[in-house]
C-alpha cells in the first residue's frame, strides 16, 4: 500500500496500550471458571473467617432456613401469619380435592399434599409468600402420562403407587438440581415458553371438566381438543341438565367474585374464600335436594386420619419404571420452573432475595417426603401465593397455619364433604384456569419480541391440538433452537462517526453518522467459538466486499484499513483464532491493513499465546476505535503527503 516504511502513532503513543493479562496457572484459571459457572452467588462467603461452631450454625441455617428468622419471630408476625394461613386453607381445601381427581387420585390425597409438603418447605424454603399445594398442569401431567400406561379406574391401586413413584423422582431431580447448583438448566424453560405452555395447559384442563360440567361418566382419556370435543359430541344423549346448570351457577359465581376482587383489591379474600363457599353451598343443596339421585355426582367417602405411610408403595423395580422416572423429570422440571418464578415474583414486590438453589433443595426434599406420605406432587402455585401475599404473611408460618388447618380437617372434617358434587370441583378448576391464560402477555410478546411470540404459540398449539409433552418439548425446542442462533449466528455493524463526537455506533442504529474515507469499522456482538466462526468468516468478508464496490461505485476514496471492534466478543476459542488469522490473510490479499480495538483479557491472551498478536503486530491493537481512526487517518495523510516531499 505503501505506507509500510513511515512511522505512526503507535496505541502507546495515543493513549493507553491493551495490556495482555499475566498467565494464570490452568489450575487456577478453571477454579475460577468452575466458581463462576457453579456458584455466581458465592455461597460459602459467610463461612470466611469463622470459628468452627459458627461455621456449623451457618451451615445449618443455609440448609433449614427458619433457624436463621425464627429467633427474630414476633407476636405481630403471627398474627399475620395466622390470618393469611386461614385465608390460604380456604382455597387450599377445595383446590386439592379438585386437583386430585384432575389427577385421577384419590380426592383425599389433594388434602394430604397440603399438609406434609407445607411443613417442610416452611422448615427449608427461602420465600416468605410461597404457599404450597398442589397444581393443575402437573395434576393434567401426571394423569396424561401415567394414564397411557396404567388406567386409573382399572387398576386404581397400581396408578396411586406410580404416581407416589413419579413424585419420589421428581423431588430426587429436583433436589439434586440443588445441591449440585445445576439451576441454570430451568432457565431453559424461558418466559415465553411459560406462558404459551400454561395457557395451553389451561385450556386443555377447562376442556377436560366438561365431563364434570355435563354428568358425563365415560370420558376420554386423551388430552388434545379433538378427542375431547369428540368425546363431548358423541354422548349428547348422557348430557345432564341438573349438573350443567348447577357448574354454569357455580361457575358465575366464582368468575363474579373473582372479577369484584381484582376490581377492589382489598376484598382478595371474597374470592379467596369463593370456592370454599361453592363447596359448602353445593354440598348443602345436593344433601337437602338428594341431588345425587338426579345425575349430580358427589364426591362419596373420604377417609378421615392423617396420611397414611407410603414408603413401601414407591415400585422401582416394576415394568413401568421408565414411564415413571419420565413422569417424575418432566413434571419435577414444570413445577421447578413454576415454584421459582412465583417466588421470585413476590420476593421483589416486598424487595427480599431468594435463592434459587435453597429451593430446589426445598422442593425436592419436601417431595420425597410427600411421596412417603401418600403425597403427589407439590409446588408453589400462583393462585395460592397470591391469596397469601393479599392477606399479609410475613414468613412461611402461614404455610404451618394452613397444614395445621388442613391436619383438622382430616382428623375430623373430611366427612362433610361426602355431598360435594363434582360439577363444583370442575368449576372451581375451571375458574382457576382461566387466570393462567394470559393473552395480554401473549401480545406483549408480538409487540416487543416476533420469535418469542411464535414460541408462546407453538407451545400452546402443542398442547391444546397435540399433548401436553408435545407442547412441552416444541417449546424448549424452539427456545434451544433460538440460543443456538444467537450462538451461530450473531450479530455484526458497520460503524461510524456519531458528528462532532468521537464515538462511533452503528449506521442502523444512528443513521446520522459519518462514514471515515478510506477506513471501514466492523464490530462483532459475540464470543467467537467454534459454532459462528466460519458464519463470521464469511459475513467479514462480504462486509468489506460490499464497502468495495459501494466506494467504487461512488468514486469515493478507496478502501485501505478495516478495523475490527472486539469490544463486545468475551471470549474465543481456537476455531475463532483460526477465523481471525483466515480474515487477516483474505486483508491483506487485497492490500489492506487490519487493526483491533479493544479485545477483553481473555481474548487478549489466547491471541498472545498464538503468537496471533506477533502476526499482526501489537501496534495494530488499539484501546479505543477513535485511536485507531486517528493512527489509520495518520497513515492516510502520511501516504498522501510523502510523494509531495520526494518531488520538492
């Protein structure tokens, strides 16, 4: 080019050199990636410079949480805790008989998942607002997946141990998730994800209780719209009037009365207490009706007493361990990512902090204790939270409120609800599930995100007209599918000079700025790995193809540097030093020069130690852009200026 014999401003002449980080021995180096990718909360700080006996304490309290706020509890807490534990038990009574035969369960087990489950996670849980219970979708799951091995009228004894099974699998996941900080693979699940999924789950369950709604004793077992809708229109001669009228009634009314709470937020307890009333007002009707006489389905016998053990029902060695340990990893996951979101949500209204991985512990643990219990699987619903939060709890004594509430219920309560019709059960589900479709975050979605608003629907797409495990895996396929994108594919910019500043930013996003006459600026957006290098091999070169032929075409100065912004690339791997000693070569095979601004320390080493920077000359690694406009534009000159002086 000609200008390889002059001298120039050097990045040390202009301001500040890129300085190679020192070497760091491998064993240090991936101590630190390891600690970095593991345990970004440093959890073992506390622990620093502490006797042994406050280490033990320390160490106790991180495992069982109210050993750390129960020395701090006060009267007035409880007496918050008390109100919201009542309040809480109000729902959590009718919602788990509901959930339960949603499971095809026993109804009786709805009561048992809300009394051991909640002890336990108020013993090991880090939220102060979670209460929890059971759930529709993991209800919906564990009945779609078990029922396709094991029919649950059939053999009713052998579906209530696979489902005890099922729940023992889902804490060990979840609880191993824990302890071995492997939270990050949830986050998989993304939001998008959530929503389209659970709107769809939601809508499949309303489906499935219009056999409930229409009296209907034969139903199919299948999930997707079709069957149902089939399954509806094919018995229109087994339609009972009694009960539709009667779930349209109590229907109406739960809808009414949750429509009046979130209009007046401060009478959250009409709606929490909504259900419970259906159930006493439904029973009261069909006992003094004889109801059940005329179509109306009741709930019948439940057994009163405590949970019975369940330790010997787990069947690890039987057939159908391999659906069950199936069951078990796909509901645990869905009701992981549920429990965690919903806690983390209230804990930043009232600005405390939960530990994701102290909840995986305290999920799983609660689980595994629940299925030695005669527990199904439990989790921390949105519905229940929120009723919790409305009514004031101040720790997780409202959870040992409501299994305190739920324990009397047993020993002496359960036979009340042998009038409970069934049709109030499907629609309290119902009504419950009508609050998770939610479409207005469905069009935030399309408003801000395209690719996000195609994963919400291809999930619910996937559950409502395919299974509740098709819409489960097209969602975290296309959310995987995304990364992988952003992975192989990421984003590259042409820059330029924002006017009368010496920033450059993108032409696309600053349309204003100004191109610098003989220099072209390029930035990568993302590490450099093996997975995008070629991708960014090829996109460099047509860049500067392209900036070719638009200044040829033009008659504007030609093209003589290309200075690659590294700014934002974090890391590199040796494919994408290969890319970048290929870029260089194809440079200056068409006689430019390349320079390099601002590799971060990671970068900058494995460059040094592949001798990549003795390739292209550390002179050319500059700190900022402008310094490397204001080198490259000093070589422009230097050229220009050189011929003029041999003449003279």
């Amino acid at each position: 080019m000609g200008n390889a014999d002059y001298v120039f401003p050097s990045s040390g002449d202009c301001g500040h050199r890129v300085a190679i980080p020192p070497s760091q021995p491998f064993y240090k180096s991936l101590k630190k990636s390891l600690k970095e990718t593991f345990f970004p909360d440093d959890p073992v700080r506390q622990f620093k410079n502490q006797p042994p006996s406050r280490k033990f304490i320390l160490g106790l309290q991180y495992f069982l949480p109210i050993l750390e706020w129960a020395p701090r509890y006060t009267f007035q807490y409880f007496k918050a805790d008390l109100i919201a534990g009542i309040t809480i038990t109000s729902l959590a009574i009718p919602q788990g008989i509901s959930y339960a035969k949603l499971a095809n369960l026993p109804p009786i087990l709805g009561l048992y998942s809300s009394f051991v489950p909640p002890l336990v996670y108020a013993m090991m849980g880090s939220s102060r607002d979670l209460a929890v219970g059971t759930v529709a979708v993991a209800s919906l799951l564990t009945a779609s997946m078990l029922g396709k091995e094991v029919n649950a009228n059939e053999h009713p004894t052998l579906y209530l141990h696979l489902a005890f099974t099922a729940t023992f699998f889902a804490g060990v996941l979840q609880a191993t998730l824990g302890i071995l900080r492997l939270g990050f693979i949830v986050d998989f699940l993304s939001h998008a994800t959530i929503v389209g999924f659970m709107a769809g789950a939601a809508t499949v369950v309303c489906l499935q209780q219009l056999k409930g709604i229409l009296g209907l004793e034969h139903f199919t077992h299948a999930t997707d719209v079709v069957s149902v809708m089939r399954s509806v229109f094919t018995q229109t001669h087994q339609w009972r009037w009694e009960s539709a009228v009667l779930g349209c009634c109590f229907l109406f009314f739960l809808m009414l009365t949750r429509y009046f709470s979130k209009r007046r937020p401060r009478f959250f307890w009409i709606s929490a207490l909504a259900p419970l009333t259906s159930v006493i007002l439904g029973s009261l009707l069909v006992y003094f009706t004889h109801a059940e006489n005329h179509g109306v389905q009741v709930i019948g016998h439940l057994k009163k007493g405590l949970n019975p053990p369940s330790l010997t029902h787990l069947t690890f060695g039987s057939q159908y361990l391999t659906v069950v340990m199936k069951t078990g990893i796909i509901t645990g996951v869905i009701a992981l990512a549920e429990g965690i979101a919903v806690g983390r949500s209230f804990a930043m209204f009232k600005n405390y902090h939960i530990d994701g991985n102290k909840e995986m512990i305290a999920f799983g643990m609660m689980n595994i204790a629940g299925s030695c219990t005669s527990c199904y699987l439990t989790t921390g619903p949105f519905s229940r939270s929120a009723v919790n939060f409305n009514a004031g709890c101040k720790t997780a004594v409202s959870n040992i409120v409501m299994a305190t509430a739920v324990m009397i219920t047993l020993l002496f309560l359960t036979p009340l609800f042998h009038y409970t019709p069934l049709v109030v059960l499907s629609s309290i589900i119902i009504s419950a599930m009508l609050g998770l479709i939610d479409y207005e975050a469905a069009v935030h979605l399309w408003q801000v995100d395209k690719f996000d608003f195609i994963v919400c629907i291809g999930a619910y797409i996937g559950v409502v007209f395919g299974s509740v495990e098709i819409g489960l895996v097209i969602a975290v396929s296309l959310s995987i599918l995304r990364v992988l994108l952003f992975v192989a594919r990421p984003r590259t910019s042409a820059l330029g000079n924002i006017p009368n500043s010496m920033t450059y930013r993108s032409f696309v996003q600053y349309p204003v700025a100004n191109n610098i006459p003989g220099i072209f600026i390029l930035r990568v957006d993302a590490p450099i790995y093996f997975a995008n290098a070629n991708y960014l091999r090829e996109r460099i070169s047509r860049w500067i193809g392209e900036e070719e032929e638009k200044l040829k075409s033009t008659g504007e100065t030609s093209l003589q540097y290309i200075i690659l912004d590294m700014g934002c690339v974090a890391s590199i791997d040796t494919s994408g030093i290969s890319m970048l000693e290929e870029v260089k070569k194809n440079i200056d095979r068409r006689g430019l020069k390349l320079a390099l601004v601002n590799p971060g320390s990671e970068v900058m080493k494995k460059l040094d130690k592949s001798k990549f920077l003795e390739d292209i000359g550390q002179e050319w690694v500059y700190l900022t852009v402008a310094e490397a406009v204001g080198a490259c534009n000093f070589m422009l000159h230097t050229c220009k200026s050189a011929p003029a002086r041999e003449i003279v």
